[in-house]
C-alpha cells in the first residue's frame, strides 16, 4: 500500500481562496481589457502544485522519509513560488479591484515594511537563510512533531520563495526593481546556496532532525538522497529561472525596439 494522503484544512483553504480570488480577478476583466491567460495558467499551476505538496500522498510520508520532506520543501519553496509569481497576481487585482481597494493595496506595498521584506538582499537573504534554519536548528524536528510548527514551516517555504521568485522573475510592481542584468546575478548567487546545503546533508554520518526519521543506516542513506535532491534541484531551478530572466529581458528588448522605431517612423512623417 502506498502512503496514507494527508489533508491540510488550512493549507486547503488559502489554495481554494486563492483561487477563488485570482478567477474571479479574471472574470471582471474578461469585460473589458482581458488578461493573459498564460497568467492565469500560470497561477493555477502554482496553486495545484501547493494542493499537490499538502493535500497528497507526498504529505503523509513526509515526517517517514528525509527525501520526501525534500520534496515537499522543493515543491512549496521553488516551483509553486515561481509559477504564482509569474502569475502576477497582484497587477491582476490592482487591475479588477475598485478604487477603496486598490488605494489600500497601494499603501500596502508601498508601506515600510513591505518595502523592508520586497528588497533583494532581504529577499535573497530569507531564501538561502531559511534553509539553514530549517536543515541545520531544532526547528526541523520540531516541525514533525508540532503541528502549529508544521504549518508555519510551510507558510515559510511560500514565503522565502515567493520574495525570491518576485524578485527575479515576478511581473507585479516592486518598489525595489532590478534591472534585467542584475535579476541575472540575483539568480546564479542563489545557486551555490542548495549546493552547500545539499553537500551538508550528503557529507553527514549522522541522522539530522534528532533521529525522527530514523537512526539507522536506511534512514541515513535517505538523508544523502534527500541532499542530492535539494542539490540538483536548487541547480536546475537556477537555470531555469535564469532562462526565464533572459527570456523576459529579450522581450524587453524588442518592445523597447519597437517602440524607437516607431517613435523614428512619427519623426519622419512630420513635415
């Protein structure tokens, strides 16, 4: 038999009010200026890659396999992340919200802390940094034993990855907006990151967590596989994001031609 699934309510609840919010978004726009709908694609496959990693059978099996675990934190902290952020859910509803609210959410992300949490070193920080104190800290073996912990570890995967994704590849307005070269090297600065954690995890001879996964030699050869997972992993998220990133200043690029050949073309009909 395989793993028994877990359900996570609350996790289920912001998925399911995510989304609610996000296509309803949608919907008001589709009267008048419409969206992309590879935006909307986009955000609904972060969402059902979230169900996937809380609502599945990945869930129950991730306080009996490090791998799993890994997985799980893959999932919520990269993929997911990247997909919402590509999603550009809050230009979405600064676009389909009335006046009160997008006033509100203007002050929002223009207000000091945001401005604080939004900044890349602040951002780049709570990525790599989070990983430390997850793999390396009580707060791991906490995380399988207190269910408050469990959720909050999640909620911070969303976070850490969802600051980094904004940062490098997101489409909704930042107060502190890189230019196309510098998300560049935002992005391959992560990279060693996932490596050195990787290689801690592999290079370990003893069982992390205080032994809840196990203490013998199966549980630590898990353990080396869970680290080759978070490396390879964290190596090709890198270079894809970074593929995305050129792929998005190329874009920027050719509307930016377009636009002086049309500004040269005005010019040159004026008499």
């Amino acid at each position: 038999m395989g793993p028994a699934i877990a359900l996570d309510p609350a996790a289920a609840l912001v998925v399911v009010v995510a989304g609610v919010l996000y296509l309803g978004g949608v919907r008001r726009l589709a009267r008048g200026r419409g969206w992309p709908a590879r935006r909307t694609r986009a955000f609904v496959a972060g969402l059902v890659v979230v169900a996937i990693a809380t609502q599945s059978g990945l869930a129950g099996a991730e306080a009996d396999r490090f791998s799993i675990h890994t997985v799980q934190h893959v999932l919520l902290g990269m993929v997911a992340p990247a997909l919402m952020a590509l999603g550009a859910p809050v230009t979405l509803a600064l676009q389909a919200s009335r006046r009160p609210t997008q006033v509100v959410l203007l002050r929002l992300l223009h207000s000091a802390p945001l401005r604080l949490l939004t900044h890349p070193v602040t951002a780049w920080l709570v990525f790599g940094g989070s990983l430390i104190l997850l793999y390396f800290t009580p707060v791991l073996e906490l995380s399988l034993t207190n269910d408050v912990v469990h959720g909050a570890v999640h909620l911070q995967f969303l976070t850490a990855g969802g600051l980094f994704c904004w940062t490098a590849v997101g489409l909704d307005p930042l107060q502190w907006r890189l230019p196309h070269g510098a998300r560049l090297l935002f992005v391959v600065l992560a990279v060693p990151v996932h490596a050195i954690v990787g290689l801690s995890l592999m290079g370990a001879v003893e069982p992390l967590a205080g032994g809840a996964f196990g203490t013998d030699a199966a549980a630590l050869a898990d353990q080396r596989v869970a680290g080759g997972i978070l490396w390879a992993t964290g190596d090709l998220f890198g270079v894809i994001l970074a593929g995305v990133v050129l792929a998005q200043w190329m874009a920027h690029e050719e509307r930016a031609g377009r636009r002086h050949d049309r500004l040269l073309g005005a010019d040159r009909s004026v008499p």
